[in-house]
C-alpha cells in the first residue's frame, strides 16, 4: 500500500530529529512542513530536487488532496511536524481522510516540547516520593476540553503539570491551580521556544507567573512546566533519590550491600 510518512521534527533544533526521521526527509519527493513552527534549517536538508511545500497557509482538506494526488503519483511524501506528533499535532483528522483516500500512513516519533524544555532548565520531572506522576494537557480556551479534564480537577493530584498552548491564558492556570489547593510559592519554568537560538527561559511561582510571562513578553511558543519537581534546588535534597542507584538496593543487575 502506498502511505504517507508523519514525522515529527522535534522542537526547533534541527539535530533533533530521530535518526530514522532525517533519513526519510532526505529520501522524500515531497516535503509537506508547518512552516509556522519547524525549523528551515532541518528542512534545507531535503534532496534539492524534492518538492517543498508550506502548510500553515492551508486547511485540511488542501494538504490531505496534495499528500494523496502525490502519493498516487509514485512519490515518496513526508509530512513533517513540530515536537512528536502525537502530542497535540493534530494528526487525526490528516489520517482519518488519509484513510478515506486509501492511502496508509507511518508515524515517526520526534522529540516533544515537554522534554525538550525539561531538558532545557536540567530538570527530571518525576522525582522519588515528591511526584511519580507527569499530566501533559492545555488550559481550556477556545477549544474546549472534555468535562472530566478541566485543569483544576487535574491538578488535584498535585503531580508535576505540563501545559501547552496555554501562554495566553496565565489568570485561568493560575486561578485552577490555586483552586486546587497549589501553594503560591509552588515553583514553575516557562520555556519558550525550546532549542531554537532565541530560546528563553523564565523560572518562577505560581504567584508570580502571570506578571513574569508580561514582562516576558510571552504569549506563544512557551511551554510551562509547574510543580515541586522544578525547584532548582531540589538536587540537594537527599531525602528524593531514586532507588536505582542506591548500593544498598537491590535489583536484577546488581546486589545491594548493607552497611557493617
């Protein structure tokens, strides 16, 4: 069966990409890209014959008619976007008409904003006995979230949160987390746009956010990461550490040993 591949860039750095993903890049006849948010610079490494094309100036039924009528053409097409796409990439819609059309589909994983901005500040987001769990999800805006997924009900777990798309609604997270029982002082890093040359990072608390990501200028292009596994001070603190690397632990590679 003919099929599309969907290849998810990574956040802006162009090394990013998988392995597997630049190969196919490289290889594709086609190039379909959200020019929007992927980095030129990953997109100059396509072959100088293949076909470029830019999707944010259309809608969906204009980039799906082209990826098909292509495919059918015998050529190899690439669909690239932004971070992982399974992560609010809006893929769904893409495959379901792809599917319609007869034509299959890979998906190529990418490296997600989230981790790239956890990367970015040194963090590791789940930490031994302060939070085990990591929520990926939006503060509800234009589109609607579905009624059991309202961030305040969320952030009842009190669990490290990562929010996209959430720049320009700062007084309804910090309302939802307050209303969730979130100290003021609890900790927050907003990364915008991570990886790129022009990447900021701006570390703060709750309390403090809104007027921060002002002063910031920040309204787009930013993931914020809150919760007490952003406290940049939480390495020191010896009472969280994981168990992997204690010697006195035990496990199916090494055997612990107890103090004499």
């Amino acid at each position: 069966m003919d099929k599309i591949y969907i290849i998810g860039a990574g956040p802006g750095d162009p090394d990013l990409i998988t392995v597997k993903g630049l190969r196919l890049l490289q290889e594709a006849d086609v190039v379909l890209y959200t020019d929007s948010l992927v980095n030129e610079d990953l997109i100059a490494k396509a072959k100088p014959e293949a076909e470029i094309l830019k999707s944010a100036g259309m809608d969906l039924k204009e980039m799906v008619d082209i990826m098909v009528d292509r495919v059918r053409q015998g050529k190899m097409v690439a669909r690239v976007h932004t971070g992982d796409p399974a992560v609010f990439g809006a893929i769904m819609e893409q495959i379901a008409l792809l599917k319609k059309a007869g034509v299959g589909y890979e998906v190529i994983p990418g490296v997600s904003s989230v981790f790239a901005s956890a990367a970015a500040i040194g963090a590791e987001l789940t930490i031994p006995e302060l939070t085990q769990t990591l929520i990926l999800t939006r503060a509800e805006g234009r589109t609607p979230v579905p009624e059991l997924e309202k961030l305040k009900d969320l952030a009842a777990h009190h669990c490290t949160l990562a929010l996209f798309l959430s720049a320009t609604l700062v007084k309804k997270v910090v309302g939802d987390l307050l209303e969730a029982g979130w100290s003021e002082d609890t900790p927050v890093a907003v990364v915008q746009r991570a990886t790129w040359p022009d990447q900021l990072i701006v570390r703060t608390t709750i309390a403090n956010l809104d007027q921060d990501m002002r002063a910031n200028g920040i309204r787009s292009h930013a993931m914020i990461l809150a919760g007490w596994a952003l406290d940049p001070d939480i390495h020191s603190n010896e009472e969280y550490r994981s168990k992997l690397y204690d010697k006195e632990f035990t496990h199916r590679f090494r055997r612990g040993v107890k103090p004499s």
